[in-house]
C-alpha cells in the first residue's frame, strides 16, 4: 500500500515534503502550479516545479491548453527526486472550473487522453488527481468511471467528493470498489485520517492512499500507518528544514502542526 502526501496550496514545499518522506511518506506532489503560468515563464509557477532534493515528487499541473502544456513539455528539465507528471482533475475552484479546467475536467475524456499520451511521449511518468465529476449530476452518471477506464495514467487518484462539495461533507468511500474493478491502479483520498480505513482500503485492492490535512496536522501519521516510530523529533526537524521556505509556508504548517 502506498502512502502518498496531498498537494496542499501554500503548505507542501519542497521543506514539508521532505519532512514527510522522511516519516515514511512514498510519494509527495507539489502544488498545484497553472500551465499556462509555466508555459508563460512566469517565474513563481516555475519556482514550484524546482525539485531539490531525493524526496519523490510528482509535479501537479493544473489546466485545459494542450499547446501550453507542450511549451512546458519541451522546456521542463527535471530535479532530483522527480517521479512524473500529475494533472488536476480536482480543483473545485469557480475560477478554474470555468476555464475548464480541474474538476471541469473529468467528464473530458479525449482532452484528459491527449494530454497524458503528450506527457508520457516526452518520457514522464504521468498520474490523475481528480474528483468524482463537476457536481452531483456528473457523479450519478459516473462521468469518474468512464475517465478511469479509458484514460491510461499510470495511477488515479481519486478524491471521493464531487466538485460542489465542501470538505463537510463526508467523502464518499462507496465508488472506491467499482473503482478498482476497471483494473487501474486507484489511490483513495479524502477524510484519510486512520489505520482502519487504510487496511479496508487495501482489502478492496486500493493501490494506495493519499493524506492532506491529517498529514499536515500529524506529519508522523505516515509513520504509525506503516507501525514505525517517527524517530525524529517532527516539530524540532520541521523547524530546520523550513529554515529557508517562504515565511507564509512556514507560518501556515506550524499553525496547523496542532499535535506537536
């Protein structure tokens, strides 16, 4: 079962990533950066995509251009620790949804096809991040599972809410089963927070989990999921690392790092 950090606008640098792969975090992702922010050059969004250490990370791009998305293709040279490509199919966003993009996305299913041949033709591994459709219309007419099916990402994860829902609302574990039927490999996200669900997750056949906020307040879940002691003192090891971040990244964990 793989465990895998969730991208987290203004919290997961490069500096909470490494601290969670380090408690025994698999795979981390980056924020979620616009592609036509990095097809621009503009230098904040590419900032994001600089790797710097071995802490797996899949870059998290979010957008509909597919000639952007060939414009950074093209220009990207990847960092230590980089492990693919990740397209958002998730963000909820009013903004970006009415660009058709993030969980806009989903019911898209030729666009989201081409846009993952492009990234694996340039060599990169390439995963899904994606919500269960637009809003509940999408979600009863399964607009998730006809995407899963036919899209050929290495990996989905799938975020059990549609893009209405708040986080309020309880995350919807039931289409996780019919999920995993189509054969991919499904990673299960959102309201993760114990051992029990990862273990019914992975009797289910779940190819992995994928934890946000509880990581964000307990960093060592990571850690206690797979039965080990954090060895490290988390606060005390956080504290060295984000030495460097961005003040408003560090500010943000630490208000949030409510355990330690």
């Amino acid at each position: 079962m793989i465990l895998m950090l969730a991208p987290i606008e203004a919290m997961t640098d490069s500096a909470f990533r490494k601290l969670c792969f380090m408690l025994g975090c698999d795979l981390t992702m980056t924020e979620m950066v616009r592609i036509n922010a990095l097809a621009s050059g503009e230098e904040h969004a590419l900032a994001k995509t600089k790797l710097i250490d071995d802490t797996p990370t899949q870059v998290q791009i979010v957008g509909s251009s597919e000639e952007a998305l060939s414009v950074f293709l093209k220009e990207y040279i990847p960092g230590p620790g980089f492990s693919g490509i990740n397209i958002n199919l998730g963000c909820p966003n009013p903004m970006i949804i009415q660009l058709g993009a993030g969980a806009a996305l989903v019911k898209r299913t030729s666009k989201v096809k081409r846009m993952v041949e492009m990234i694996k033709a340039r060599g990169f591994p390439v995963s899904v991040k994606m919500r269960l459709g637009a809003n509940q219309l999408e979600k009863d007419s399964k607009v998730y599972l006809r995407l899963i099916n036919e899209v050929d990402a290495d990996f989905f994860v799938v975020h059990a809410r549609h893009g209405k829902q708040t986080y309020q609302e309880p995350a919807d574990f039931s289409v996780y089963p019919e999920c995993i039927k189509t054969g991919k490999k499904i990673v299960a996200n959102g309201d993760i927070k114990t051992k029990a669900q990862v273990d019914s997750l992975e009797k289910m056949g779940a190819y992995g989990v994928m934890i946000g906020r509880a990581a964000i307040e307990n960093p060592g879940i990571f850690s206690s999921l797979k039965g080990k002691s954090t060895g490290i003192d988390i606060r005390e090891t956080y504290m060295e690392l984000s030495a460097n971040s961005v003040p408003k990244y560090r500010n943000n964990v630490l208000r949030r790092m409510t355990q330690f």
